[in-house]
C-alpha cells in the first residue's frame, strides 16, 4: 500500500512538471491560435487585436497560472481556430480512438498469450517456428507498411472492409463500427507480435524452473501445471507490456489513424501541429502524459498481484 501511494504521488508529480514544460514547449512553436485563424492576410493590428483578446499577450507564468485554474476546473481551453471549445472538440475523437483501441486490445491480447503460451510449451514444432517468424516481421515492418497490406487484402482484392473512413467526428456507433475494423487490426498486428514473443520467453523461462520440475516430478498432469504453475509465473513481465502496449492504442495512433483517414485523437493531434492549434495541441499531450502515468501504476499494481514474491516482500 505505502509503495501505491509513493507511486501516486511521484506520479502526480511527474505530471505536474511534465505539463508546465510542455505548456512551455507548445508556447514557444511559431505561430498561434491567431496568426493560424487569420492567416497570411492577417494584418498585425488584427492579430494583436485577436491576441489581446484572448490573453496571449500576458506573460508565460500569468497563462500557466490561468491555463492550470481553469485545467483544475475541468475547463480545457478554446480553439481559436476553430471557434470551439476544446472538450467539445477532443471528446467525440477520443470515443473514436478509445472504441478503435478496444477493438485491436479485444483481438491482440488473448490471442498472444494463447499463442505465446503455445509457443513457448512447444518451440520445436513447424507452425510454431512460422509464428515466430510472422511475428519478427511484424515487429520490424512500419505501421503504413502494415496498414497497406491489410488494405490491399481486405478492402481491394476481398472487399470486406471500408478502405478509407468516410465518417464524421461525432459519428454515431453503428456509423463507427464499419470504419474501425481496418485501422484495429493494423494495431493489433503490431501489438500482438510484442505480447505474443514477451509470453513466450516468459514461459520458456518459468517451465525449466525448479518449482515447475517439482510439479512435474509430483505426477501434475499438463492442464493443471499450466494454470497454476506455469501462467501465473509468467504472466508478471507480459502485465508491464500490456499495459504499455495498451497506453500506446490510446496514445500512438498516429500513423494508423492518418492511412485510414479515421476520425480519432491521432488524426486531430495531426491536424492541430498542422494548423497550429495550440489550445488543441495541450490537452492531447496532457491526455498522453496522463495515459501513460495511470498505466505504469497499473501495471506495477497487477504485477504484484500475481508475482507472490513481491507480495510477500511488501509484508
């Protein structure tokens, strides 16, 4: 419990510094909400007029002690840009993102410790070998490379699937749930062969264990060996992967979200760099930040769930 609570608290911490030299960072990109609504023809006394008008020309401690009031508020910032607040803006994407990462976690998760588990109890057989390679190939070829061939096979050759989304932002989930299964499966593609190999080393190193061979001398048959020997053991480094993999889907879509032209919080952070939108751009970092942070603590709390020594040395 004390080492929860230190973990939090260094957590929150982090997030408080991290957020500061990221408000720092984004303030010091050229331009700004007004010189990206006006544009080139944007007279300086325009753009001063827009900047005074939205407190930009207040100095860099006076808008992070705002800009952090109205964050504690619940208050996200506006987009001056596109004349919207920015919750308004982000929320509807991050549903998008958020159903599209479900959907890839749902089909990578248990298929790779199924697979990894299968793997690393029989590494000599053919189909097992051929995995494996699949899965080195997987985990060099670049996102693009990947959504490229899925889009080729299932939306040209078998056309199964939407290639490209033609939805809104705020589209309904029966409008959503066509142009997600492409983008999902480029995600769990890559996502799978990372937790698939971490299981599968992890179970070839816990089955020549000694606790392993003494059930194995005891007369343990196979099926119970596994479940209450050989899973729980390894299941502890494939937990920290998960996690980090499962933050990635919610924070990493980039790429994958730009092939498809789907409708979600990578897509918008994309779109807010280019129109230097930086009231847009903050929250999703933030939002980032915040993934990450909460899914390391996740992780170190599952882990000592299911890892006895780290259980028994927090007693």
């Amino acid at each position: 419990m004390k080492n929860l609570v230190r973990r939090v608290v260094f957590s929150l911490a982090t997030f408080i510094a991290l957020a500061v030299v990221s408000f720092v960072g984004v303030d010091a990109l050229p331009g700004d909400g007004c010189t990206a609504l006006l544009g080139r023809f944007g007279t300086n006394a325009k753009i001063d007029a827009c900047r005074q008008e939205n407190n930009l020309n207040d100095s860099v401690v006076v808008r992070i002690k705002d800009w952090s009031g109205d964050l504690v508020r619940g208050d996200l910032g506006y987009s001056i840009k596109r004349d919207e607040q920015v919750s308004k803006i982000i929320i509807p994407r991050l549903r998008n993102t958020a159903v599209m990462a479900a959907v890839a976690a749902l089909i990578a998760f248990p298929s790779a410790i199924v697979v990894g588990l299968l793997l690393g109890r029989y590494p000599r057989k053919r189909i097992s070998k051929a995995i494996n390679q699949f899965s080195v190939i997987a985990m060099t070829l670049p996102e693009f490379v990947i959504a490229t061939v899925l889009w080729l096979v299932l939306s040209i050759w078998i056309p199964i699937f939407p290639g490209v989304s033609v939805m809104p932002s705020n589209a309904s989930l029966l409008q959503l749930l066509p142009n997600v299964w492409l983008p999902a499966l480029t995600l769990a593609v890559v996502i799978f062969a990372h937790s698939m190999r971490t299981m599968r080393a992890s179970v070839t190193n816990v089955q020549n264990m000694p606790f392993v061979e003494s059930a194995r001398l005891r007369g343990t048959n196979e099926r119970k060996m596994i479940s209450r020997h050989i899973v729980p053991a390894a299941l502890p480094p494939v937990v920290n992967v998960v996690a980090l993999d499962g933050a990635w889907l919610l924070t990493g879509t980039f790429v994958t979200e730009a092939a498809f032209n789907f409708q979600g919080l990578g897509r918008l952070a994309i779109d807010a760099i280019s129109d230097r939108d930086t009231a847009l751009i903050l929250p999703i970092i933030l939002f980032g930040l915040a993934v990450y942070l909460v899914s390391s603590i996740l992780a170190d709390s599952l882990v000592r769930v299911f890892d006895p020594r780290l259980r028994s040395s927090n007693r």
